[in-house]
C-alpha cells in the first residue's frame, strides 16, 4: 500500500525501527511525518431523498425520446422492406404467368393455323373419309324476296347519289 514513511509502516513489520542517532550519539525520538491537511466543510450533502437536477432529467428525457424515434424508424424501415420485397414478388409471379401464357398463346395459334387450314380439312376428308369434290353445286336462298328487291332498290340509290356528287 502506500504507507511506507509512517508510523504505521513500522507497525506492520512487528519489528522495532532503529532510532535515528542525535549528532552527540545519543538517539533522538523520532518525528511524526507532516500529514496532509483536511479542511472539512459543513452543508448539505447529497442525501438520498435530495431530487436530482433538472437539467439531467432533461437529458434523460432527450435520450429516451431519441431511442424511441431510433426503434420507430427501425421498425418503420423494415416494414418498407418487406412491404416491397412482396411486391416485387407478386410483380415477378405475374411476369412469369404473363410469359406462359405468351408461349401458350403462340402455340395455340400455330396449331389453328395448321389443323385449321382449307388444305388440310380438304385432304383429310378425302383420304380418310373418301369424300370427294361436287361436280355441281346448289345454293339455296332462304331470305325474303321483299327484304331482298328493298336492299337491291337502296344500293342503286346509292349509286346514283354517289354519280351526282362526283359530277
């Protein structure tokens, strides 16, 4: 410790100091040591029922408010992620169903172009159903001969209107 020119120290060892030697050899007593001064001042100390500074608990209050706004902005940050990582994906599931149906769609044109085509209805009636060409047809007109003079009489009318504005 730090007590190795008192009193004290001498104590400890349980042995006994020489005696320091007066200049006529006789020995002298040996001197307390200058000891420190302590000034003692009486006031009111801080007591456990002594409130505490205004100005602490205003930093107190800063600091909580300050952690509250860092917790609310984490947690604001984070739902704005995951709200966009879900959009994104729903975005890159509707991408993928939209090139589906693009590659359906296309083939789907191809075979109606192939199993629709007059050449092979044609080819396929007469190879395998051994259908084949008429030598003559009929046609059979079913719609009202008034109906029919009507429609004939409006076109010429038409047609001569249209000659007129030419002219």
């Amino acid at each position: 410790m730090g007590i190795n020119t008192s009193n004290a120290a001498f104590a400890y060892d349980m042995q006994a100091a020489p005696a320091p030697m007066s200049p006529l050899g006789t020995p002298r007593a040996p001197r307390a040591g200058e000891r420190p001064r302590f000034d003692v001042y009486t006031g009111a100390a801080r007591e456990a029922n002594q409130a505490v500074s205004p100005a602490f608990t205003h930093v107190v209050k800063i600091f909580c408010i300050l952690v509250a706004l860092f917790c609310v902005i984490g947690v604001a940050r984070v739902t704005i992620a995951s709200a966009t990582a879900a959009t994104l994906n729903a975005s890159a599931a509707a991408t993928n169903e939209l090139e589906a149906a693009q590659d359906t769609s296309s083939s789907l044109e191809v075979m109606r172009s192939v199993y629709g085509a007059d050449t092979r209805v044609r080819d396929l009636a007469t190879s395998t159903l051994g259908m084949v060409e008429p030598e003559e047809t009929v046609t059979v007109d079913v719609s009202d001969p008034v109906a029919q003079d009507a429609q004939t009489q409006d076109a010429a009318d038409g047609a001569t209107d249209a000659a007129v504005q030419v002219q």
